[in-house]
C-alpha cells in the first residue's frame, strides 16, 4: 500500500520534503513615504502599514534590510496643490522619491530601491496617464514616464517599475535610460496588471483614487489569460528584465503560466486589498492572522514567483527569523 502520510510523520521530515521555502530575501516591501518630519501616519484600510515622513522611511527601510530583506518600493504622497492633469511633478528631480531615493541611498547603500513610474499619485484626475475629454491619452503620457524614469535613475533607483499600463512605455523608457547612460538601471515591468478592486486600499494610502470612471481602458480585463501571455512578451521584447503579475491572489493561476511561458524572473505583488481581508478577518478573530500569511505567501510562490511584492514583508520576515530560532518548522 502506497502511504504518502509516511512523509508527513515529523516536523523535520516535513522540513525536509518542502518544496516551496519561503525566505526573506523573496520579499520586496512597499513603502509609503510622505513630506515631513518624526511623522508617521496610519492608513485605517491597512492595519499596521504607515506612510512615513523621510526620516522615519529610513528607519523602516534600515530594519527591513537588517532582517534580510532585500529591496523596497517606494510610493509617494503627494499635496493635492502639486498634483495636475499632466503629473508634472513627477519628474520634479527635487521631488519627494529623488530625495527619499538619494537619502536611502546613503542611508541603507546595500537596499534595492524600486521607484514605481506612473502619473496618478501626481494627477489631479487620479489617473495612470494625461487626460483629455475624459480619455487617457497613451503616447503623451509615455512621453512623461520616461522623463519621470530618468529623474529617478539619476536619483540612485536600481530598477524603475512602470505600473501605469500605457502601451510601448517600456520600450520607451528602456530608450531614454540608455541613452543618458544608465544602462545598469533595471526595468521591473508591471505587465500583467488587472483593473482590480484590491487596489482600494492603497489607493487610500496614496488619496490617488480615479477622480472619474475606472481603469479599464488601460488595466487589463480579470476575465483574460491569454492576453497575459501578450502582455508579457512585448514587455519583454522591449526590455522588461522582470516582469509582474497583480494581483496576485486570485490571479495564482497567471503567475502560474507566465511562469512556465517565460524565462525571466517574475514577480507577484500581492496587493493591499489581499492584505486589508485577512488583517480585518484575523482583527475580528476569524482566521489566525501568520498561519495565513505564511500560507498566503508561501501559495503565491509555489505558483511560480520568484518574488513577492508584499505589505506583510517585514511581519513575515521577523517570524521567519523567530522560527528559525527556535526550530520550528512551518
Ligand atoms: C498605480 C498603482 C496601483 C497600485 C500600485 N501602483 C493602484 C492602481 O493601479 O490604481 C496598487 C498596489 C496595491 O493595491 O497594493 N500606478
């Protein structure tokens, strides 16, 4: 009689037949930063998630490489005085993320750091792009990223993350970077993003929610696979070296294929509204708030990423480290 229970006698013969590992340095964790001093705001729909005034973005991001993390992504909060329809901040080289990217530069050298490339933390119509008689203009708006990309490559960031879905912006960026020299920058591609209601929360965090209608001209349709595939493959053809699924959760199965589809590295981001459901269901005590997060993240990378963009980095980060210590397995 065949027993597959034989390999599930013990802790450590479980250890030892896992197959999927979770570690820190799968992790990449999102950070709020805000214009400020000694500040550090809650966002009510992210329990224990802050946006953090520079200074104190330096202590978070400091203890997050102490515990193996290995690279943040840095969203910004901007004043509504400095928001317009063309995100002309963004490209502002005094901007908020040039100086949070110049001071953890200095302040955490061996920290990745991530800059997500898109207008609408900067557009006064909470928009990914420009907008014109209630369109989102594509090419005008690539136009922008890729200045926004440069100011933050000078800056110091290891890789730009474009997450703004406009057609080409890849290419166009990977153009304007290697041409003012910054060939070592990376492009971190946001390939497949849905048009998701998980966005909600950080949309919260970052007051940039669409001022009118939705996404869907831009983000993708939930209800496609294939057009994933697409997707990726023109990133990757024009340069993408790591490409992105979002979300993550119920998208478990486009990871999957992707996965198997591609040979770059790919990156799963599991999204603030997945995070808000299980820290509001473990706050009603509904559901063991690290069992299933361990069990959230460790799916999400036997689905085939290689790694996580995730709210829970730090908070699993420290309890893998704990566990490690004392010996248990998960
Ligand atoms: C927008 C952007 C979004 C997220 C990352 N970049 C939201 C959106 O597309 O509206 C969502 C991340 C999250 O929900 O955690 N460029």
């Amino acid at each position: 009689m065949h027993r597959p229970r034989r390999l599930r006698r013990t802790a450590g013969l479980r250890r030892m037949v896992q197959e999927t590992v979770l570690s820190a340095a799968d992790f990449i964790y999102p950070l709020f930063v805000m214009e400020g001093e000694g500040q550090k705001e809650a966002i009510p729909s992210m329990p224990d998630c802050f946006r953090y005034s520079l200074d104190l973005l330096l202590e978070e991001a400091k203890a997050a490489s102490d515990l193996g993390i290995g690279a943040i992504a840095l969203f910004p909060l901007i004043p509504d005085e400095q928001k317009d329809n063309a995100g002309t901040e963004s490209y502002n080289p005094e901007g908020l993320i040039p100086r949070a990217v110049r001071s953890l530069k200095q302040a955490v050298p061996e920290l990745l750091i991530i800059t997500d490339v898109a207008l609408d933390p900067y557009s006064s119509e909470g928009h990914d792009g420009i907008v014109e008689n209630g369109r989102i203009l594509n090419d005008e708006t690539v136009a922008v990223l890729a200045k926004q990309a440069l100011v933050q490559a000078e800056a110091g960031a290891d890789f730009v993350a474009p997450s703004d879905m406009m057609d080409g912006r890849v290419g166009e960026i990977r153009k304007a970077l290697d041409l003012a020299g910054w060939i070592n920058v990376g492009i971190l591609a946001y390939s497949a993003k849905y048009a998701s209601a998980y966005y909600g929360p950080f949309r919260d965090a970052l007051e940039s929610a669409p001022k009118f209608g939705d996404k869907k001209t831009y983000q993708m349709d939930a209800a496609n696979a294939r057009e994933a595939i697409k997707e990726i493959e023109l990133d990757i053809a024009e340069g993408a070296d790591i490409i992105m699924v979002k979300p993550a959760l119920a998208y478990l199965d486009i990871i999957c294929r992707i996965k198997q589809h591609t040979h770059v590295p790919v990156a799963a981001y599991n999204v603030s509204g997945e995070y808000a459901m299980i820290k509001a269901a473990a706050q009603q005590g509904w559901i063991d708030e690290q069992t299933v997060m361990l069990e959230t993240l460790t799916s999400i990378k036997r689905a085939g990423a290689d790694m996580i963009l995730t709210y829970f980095a730090k908070e699993t980060a420290l309890l893998l480290a704990a566990n490690k210590k004392s010996g248990k397995a998960k």
